[in-house]
C-alpha cells in the first residue's frame, strides 16, 4: 500500500485554483523530490498533506487515513518558515518534541546537535536564521516516522550544512519510510533522489525514477527540469 | 494531550507575568510599611503630615500602576497567546502536532482564564493587607455578618445559593469574552490581508450583534410576564434569581457558539501566512 494517495486532489483559494485534480501516489521507501517552479503547488500539496489545509474537492490519504490525529503522528513536516518559539533554548525543543512525538529520538536529536556544532543551551532568539533551520530539521529528522515532508529544506544553510543534511535526510529515515523533498535547488539534491515529480501550474507535468531520466532523456534531472520549464 | 499543551501554555506565559506579580508583592511590602511609618494610627492623622508623605505617595502610585499593567498584560497575553502561537509561523509546528483543534483552543483558554483568576486574586489579596490595620479584621466579620443576617430576615433564606450563582455568572462571562476575542481572530485570519483589521472588524461587529439580540431580549421578557413577577414583593429574590441564572444560560450559549465557530474555521479554513 503507498504511503500517500491523493484522487482528484482539488485545491482553490478563492478563485485561484493552486492545485486541479491531482492524481498521485507516493509509495513507500523512496526518496521523492517535489520539484517545479515557485507557485507551482508544492507547498499547497504539501499543506494538504499535513492536514494544513483541507481540500476544496477530491481527497488525500496517508497510510489510508485522512489527515488527522493519527495521520500527523506519522508524518514528520519541515515547513518553509521557522516555526520555532523564539523564548525557548534548543533542549526546549527536543523536550517539547519529545512530549508530543511518540516517535522522537532524543538521542538522534543531541547526536545531529553536536555534529552541526549547536549548543542545545542556546536560546533560538540568538540563534541566525539559519542555525534555527538547522535546528528545525534535526528536530523533523530526529522522528522515526512513516512519512518526512521537506518544504525547501536546504535553501537557507550553508552548502557544508547542506551535505550534511542531504546525508542525514538519506541516513536517516526507516526502510519502508518515504521522504518528499520540495525544492527548486534540483542540482544539490539531484543525487539523492529516487523519483522526481514535475509539478506546474497545479498540475503534475512528469513523474518518474531518475533512472529512468538518465537513460531515456540522457540528461541530468536538472538539465530535465530547465527544459520541461523554460521560459 | 491536552495536559502536555496546559504545561507548555502555563511555561510560555508565566515568564511573561513573574516580574509584574513579583513587583506587585514587593510594592505591595513596601507600600504597606510606608503606610505604618507615615499613617500609625488611622484615626488620628495628624494634621501637619508625616516626611513619609512623599515617599508614600510615590509608592501609591506605583502600586496602583501596576495592578492596571497587571490587568492589561492579561488581557495581551489571552490576545497573543492565541494569535501568536496559533496564527502566525508558530501556528506550522502547533497545528501539525498529533493534537485535536478543540484542544489547542482548550488550552489557551484554560490558561487564559487561570491568569485572570491570579490577577483578580492577587490584586484582592493585596488591597486586602493594604487595608488591614486601618480596617481591621472584625469590623469586615461584622459586616458580614449583618449582611447575612440582613438577607435572611428580608427573603428567610441564606444569600449562600445567590452567591454562588452569581460567580458562576462572572465565570462564565469571563469565558464568552475570552472566547469572543478567540473567535473574531479566527474571523480575521480569513483574509488574506490586513488580519488584524479584520479581527478588530469582526470584534466590533459581533458586540453590535449581540447588543442588538441583548436589546431585542429585553423588548421581549415582558411579554412572558417578568414584570408581574417584579411587582409582586414576595418574589423579589425569585426576580434576581431568573435574571442571573438566565444571563448564565445566554452565556453559555454564546460560549458555545463561540467555541463552535473557533474550531471550525481553525480547522477547515486555516490561513496561515
């Protein structure tokens, strides 16, 4: 059974339809990269997922359930924005996961802290913006769950930090898990990808393994994307 | 669930409130010893005044200043708390927790209404140990007890039923308003632009309607003949009673609606920026 399903997945924000009829599965184990250009209904996806946002028509499941309770135990989401509370310390955060995350790993967490050189005493307020996205992600990494939803997860860190995370993200997650990985920095992720989706407009353009690009295209996934979406 | 969310509300608010309830006891402390020093005897105050007088006078008005800071720092926190943490980025990591809506709206309520209990609490227990010694304890016992003695001679019932209805009245009034403010936020996140506005907006709009329905009400009693109740003298205590109990009713009704209405647009119309 996929780990995500979405039939005839509808979303519209007045009279702006950000996502038209999506059909899509996303079957476990893979590493999924969500790629097209900004507005293109990544986030508005990845939204619906989570249960964010609720649909305007059609419907989406994960691990066969709606978005709810159960579904947001099991699906662990970067967003885009800093979500972190600005009074607390790094170690508030791993406790304040670690309460309501059945499947958080605190040893995980103080592990990845260490090896980005982030004191976990250290108040966020302080912390630069990207350090706080750092933390963010060893906080969404550090969940045994069943399902990662990465909004641009690298855009905001240092390439060094980028590799690291790339690593951790491959490293990381449990055999039958899925991570989706939204971005358009498609070059810096290429290599850890197993499938791609193009998505534009709305609507889903391509979906295929990145074997399969290199073989029938001959081209890099990168190279791909800039041709499907010139301009 | 819900107990962790009231641990980490009681956390994130309380660091707000320390200074101002420990500034709040020490005043209270230093306003009361001026008040010994300056005023020994209440009865006797002496005419040319005491070099306290200054020092006391200051001390007042810093008293006095913090109970209002106290007050409307309340009043913030209920705000902030649920805008801030619920509709702004904090709002991506609160809403994709494993948790129930009603229960992310439970738990700020719950604290909001735990801090007006302090504040009210701490503010009467302070004037308290302001007045006594210059009202002392017995005159207060004695006025009760007239008081008490006064109602049962009136209506031959003990005031205690009264009393209590009319807290669970304060109560839950404090209740609709907080959750009035809760839900015209909710009204206001709709829009994609100037939510704030919109909040204020919604707020404004709701008061007209409900002092509109308080009006239409009020226009409408006396057909069920309340007034025939009022006249007749013997039912005076019955009068205050229905007029309480039914206030509570409409209250509840409104929290109800509220509360209803909070949730839903939290939970299916969830705009976050």
């Amino acid at each position: 059974m996929p780990i995500l399903r979405a039939k005839g997945l509808t979303k519209k924000f007045g009279n702006l339809t950000a996502l038209s009829n999506l059909d899509l599965e996303i079957p476990r184990g893979r590493i999924i990269g969500l790629l097209g250009p900004n507005g293109s209904g990544k986030s508005t996806f990845i939204k619906l997922a989570t249960g964010l946002l609720v649909p305007t028509s059609g419907e989406i499941t994960i691990g066969g359930a709606a978005p709810g309770i159960e579904t947001k135990a099991m699906v662990s989401y970067l967003p885009e924005r800093t979500y972190l509370n600005d009074w607390m310390r790094a170690e508030d955060m791993i406790a304040f996961f670690g309460d309501f995350y059945e499947d958080f790993n605190r040893i995980k967490a103080d592990n990845m802290l260490r090896d980005l050189n982030i004191n976990p005493g250290d108040r966020l307020k302080t912390m630069s913006k990207g350090t706080k996205e750092k933390v963010q992600l060893v906080l969404v990494m550090s969940r045994d769950a069943e399902l990662y939803l990465l909004d641009e997860p690298i855009a905001g860190v240092d390439p060094a930090a980028r590799d690291y995370i790339l690593n951790t993200i491959i490293t990381n997650y449990k055999e039958n898990a899925s991570v989706v990985i939204s971005t358009h920095l498609i070059a810096d992720i290429e290599q850890v990808l197993d499938d791609i989706i193009f998505i534009s407009q709305g609507e889903i353009k391509l979906t295929s393994t990145v074997d399969e690009i290199r073989e029938t295209h001959n081209k890099s996934v990168d190279g791909l994307f800039r041709e499907v979406f010139k301009c | 669930m819900l107990v962790k969310l009231l641990k980490y509300e009681v956390k994130a608010t309380a660091r707000t409130f320390l200074p101002l309830y420990l500034a709040l006891v020490v005043l209270t402390i230093i306003t009361k010893l001026l008040l010994f020093i300056a005023i020994p005897d209440a009865v006797l105050v002496s005419t040319e005044g005491s070099k306290f007088d200054i020092p006391l006078g200051i001390s007042m008005t810093l008293y006095f200043t913090i109970i209002i800071a106290l007050s409307v720092l309340t009043l913030i926190v209920i705000i902030q708390r649920f805008y801030k943490n619920l509709l702004t980025d904090e709002g991506y990591l609160m809403f994709t927790l494993p948790v129930q809506t009603w229960k992310l709206i439970l738990s700020k309520l719950i604290v909001g209404l735990m801090w007006t209990f302090v504040c009210g609490v701490a503010v009467a227990v302070s004037i308290f140990i302001l007045a006594i010694g210059n009202i002392s304890v017995m005159e207060i016992t004695q006025g009760i007890n007239v008081f008490y003695s006064g109602f049962q001679n009136q209506f031959g019932v003990s005031p205690n039923i009264l009393i209590v209805e009319f807290i669970i009245l304060m109560i839950v009034d404090i209740v609709a308003s907080i959750l009035m403010i809760y839900v015209a936020i909710a009204i206001g996140q709709l829009f994609s632009q100037h939510r704030i506005m919109a909040a204020f907006g919604a707020y404004i709009s709701i008061s007209l309607v409900i002092q509109i329905l308080a009006t239409l009400l009020t226009v409408i009693i006396p057909i069920f003949g309340i007034e025939n109740l009022i006249n007749s003298q013997t039912n005076q205590l019955k009068v205050i009673e229905i007029m309480i109990n039914g206030l509570t009713l409409l209250n509840i009704i409104t929290v109800a609606a509220f509360y209803f209405i909070t949730n839903y647009i939290l939970k299916n119309r969830l705009n976050l920026e």
